[in-house]
C-alpha cells in the first residue's frame, strides 16, 4: 500500500511520483511536483488537489515515465488558459511565489521593450518554467516561452505551445548585464525552444545531433555560425501573433528597433549587438544579441526576418 503525499512529503515514494512525472527525482514534494500532480489530476477527470492518495496512485502506477512526460494541453481547465485577440492560446503556468517580481500599484511595471530569446534546451516550454523555479539564480524568468520541435527524434509534442510563466503586470529578470537597468526593469521577454547555432555535422553545443529535417542553413554566417537549428512553422506563426498581441498590449510600437536594423544593416548585421539598443535608447521590439555582444539568442532565420520585416 502506497502512502499518500502531499506538498512538504520528503520520502523515496516521492521520488517514485517524480520519476512518472518525468521530474527530477530528488524525493522533495515541493511546488514544482505539487504543479505536476495537479495537472496530471486534471488530465485524468481526478480531484485537482495535488495530494497524491490511492486514486492518483492507482492511474500513475499505470504510465510509463515517457508517457507522462507530455500532459495533453487540450484537458486544460479554462482558468489554465486564455485567448489573445489574435486567436492564440496562452497557457498559464506560474513560477513558484519568489520566482518572479510582483509588481503593483505603487510599483508599476510599465513595459516599453519586447525582446526575443532563445531557451537553449529542449523542446518542452513547461520543463523551461520548472527549471526557472528550480535554480538558485534568483528571480530569472521571461514572462512567455514557446515550445518547439525535439531536435533529436522530431516529435512536435510541444511546437508552438506558449506558455506565460507568471500573471501579467509582474515582471523577471531576463537581460543580464546592459548599460540600462530601466530597460531590464521594464521589458517582457519570451524565450523560444531552440538549441540555437549547429557545427558543420548538425552537433548542438550539448553535443546531440540535430535532426536533419531541423537545420537552417543562413545564406550568410551569424556570429561565425552557419547552421541553426529551425524555427518551426508554428514556432514562426505563434511569434508574428504574440508580438503583434503584446505590442498592442503594452503599447509598444514593434517597428521600432530589430526592423530598422535589419532594413538599415541587412538580416545579419541587424540581428547583431547595438551600442545605442544596450544603453536603452531604443524602445521596440529587439532580440537579446542586439544588447548583448555575448549571446548567441535569436538568430536572423528567413522565416522570422520576413515576419519582422511584415511588422
């Protein structure tokens, strides 16, 4: 007979719950494994209390680990989700209080910068939110993430699913170092599954190899790379409608920024560093790179140059 846990159980059993959610198994039921258990109660027609008791048991001891790595998003509870104007579905999967920065009245955030980045790592958005809650870096976290194809077995489980990571009108840390703290402080950001640059034989910096059917070959080299992994069809519709969406949301002006650089410098000169864009005098639409000389984010793929450029 199998105990019943709950939020603050510290056992193997919960390392057993874990494992069949595809979480790591550290054997601590905290936030995270309490979302999880939730969910999968939803997914099955079982009370969403997040206490695993003998029913939740009895239906989890029946799924293999792999299954349970994806929970069908089409079981979501409405209050799990909601539609923008622009017939898009944001799913809401919050970080854990203290993960992110609540913001309120006397301390508004007032967003006047969308910027683009990559989460380079695996396909799944929801795993993104979860490492997020997970790690000792403080409250780092964009407020969207969009899934994206398995680069190694070319599943689309998760291809333009998008996630909000925290409720609207509160904010996470996602520039790093610039030369405007106004503009880490008042920007929203979205990460996009994608393993980003590819050596010459499809290796990923972790050292995978990237499905073939996903690599993006650039007429042109970005930051000395010329293979990308892809950015999926759904990947680049469920973009040109969240900026569109956010822009009118924030009242942000998408044409300013990333387009002009990209009409003025061309693709791959326009996706790169911008020493006017790091000192936060550019307020628009903008990728990570164009602030930071250090990163490798989002890349000038033809695909997604068109929809800036369509803007």
């Amino acid at each position: 007979k199998m105990r019943i846990l709950k939020r603050g159980d510290k056992n193997p059993d919960v390392m057993k719950v874990q494992q069949k959610l595809g979480l790591t198994p550290d054997g601590d039921f905290g936030p995270i494994t309490e979302k999880h258990v939730i969910r999968f109660q939803l997914t099955n027609g079982l009370t969403p209390d997040g206490i695993v008791g003998s029913e939740t048991w009895s239906l989890m001891l029946n799924f293999g680990t792999r299954q349970m790595d994806a929970i069908d998003e089409d079981n979501d509870l409405s209050s799990q989700y909601f539609n923008t104007p622009y017939d898009q579905i944001i799913h809401k999967y919050y970080l854990p209080d203290g993960e992110y920065v609540k913001r309120n009245k006397s301390n508004p955030v007032d967003n006047k910068w969308i910027f683009l980045h990559h989460t380079a790592g695996n396909a799944n958005p929801y795993a993104c939110v979860d490492m997020w809650g997970r790690d000792t870096r403080g409250r780092v976290a964009t407020e969207f993430i969009l899934g994206g194809q398995n680069h190694r077995n070319n599943s689309d489980e998760y291809d333009g699913v998008m996630v909000q990571a925290f409720p609207e009108g509160n904010q996470g840390w996602h520039l790093g170092k610039t030369k405007s703290g106004i503009m880490n402080r008042n920007s929203v950001g979205i990460e996009i599954c994608n393993m980003g640059y590819l050596d010459n034989n499809r290796k990923t910096y972790v050292g995978s190899t990237c499905h073939a059917d996903q690599v993006c070959e650039l007429p042109e080299a970005f930051k000395g790379r010329l293979y990308w992994h892809n950015y999926s069809d759904k990947q680049l519709k469920e973009i040109d409608k969240w900026i569109r969406w956010v822009g009118e949301r924030d009242e942000i002006d998408v044409r300013i920024g990333l387009k002009q650089y990209i009409k003025k410098y061309g693709p791959t000169k326009g996706f790169g560093y911008q020493e006017e864009a790091c000192q936060g005098k550019v307020q628009g639409l903008l990728t990570h790179t164009n602030v930071r000389n250090d990163k490798m984010d989002c890349y000038p793929h033809p695909g997604l140059v068109d929809l800036i450029m369509s803007l």
